[in-house]
C-alpha cells in the first residue's frame, strides 16, 4: 500500500533528488551515504518507513528529520553513527533501529518527543 522508492545497492552517496514526494516508503540500504543533511526528509510528508541501513551514516544533521511526522519505522542500522539522533516530532515512531553504529550514550530527552 502507497507508494514505495526502492534504491537499494545503487553506491549512492547522498540522498537522490528523484524521489517522489507522495512516497510512503524510502529504502536507500546498503549505499555509501555519510551524512543527512537539514531537511533531508521534510517534504516527504506522507512517509511511513525510512531504510538507511547499512550505509556510512556518520552525521545527522540536527534537523535531518524535520516534518515527517508519520513515519513509524526507522532504521539506521549498520551506519557510523556516535551521537543519538535528534529525533523531532515523530508521535507515531514504534520501530527505531540503531544496532552496529558507535553510539555510546543516549541523551535523557532523546526520545521524549516520541
């Protein structure tokens, strides 16, 4: 159901500009993405599910997760990641993958505008 945006494996190194904005599920696994930068998802309104898995994610932009308030699954496992994303907004976020990154700490507000 909806519309789905599958680029998986592709040695991507940023997110495409090529993705519909009514889509409902973004896979983007398994590239060599390294940073989310300011808005990278804000005009993807109506997404549910995010995959960014197994990239070089080592930077998220404060930002970075701006306006999607529907999405209910995020995964970034497999990534470089050191710090816990900043996560604005997402009331109805019920599936946060972070396995396999460098985070060592977990801020006390981290997840309290989930």
């Amino acid at each position: 159901s909806g519309q789905r945006y599958n680029n998986r494996e592709a040695g991507l190194t940023e997110i495409p500009i090529d993705i519909s904005l009514g889509v409902t599920a973004i896979d983007l696994s398994h590239n060599s993405i390294t940073t989310l930068g300011p808005n990278a998802f804000r005009n993807f309104t109506e997404l549910n599910v995010l995959h960014l898995n197994y990239n070089n994610i080592s930077f998220i932009h404060d930002d970075a997760f701006e306006g999607v308030y529907k999405l209910h699954h995020l995964s970034l496992s497999h990534n470089q990641l050191a710090d816990f994303p900043v996560l604005p907004n997402m009331p109805k976020l019920s599936r946060l993958y972070l396995d396999n990154n460098n985070i060592r700490t977990i801020p006390d507000d981290a997840l309290d505008v989930l």
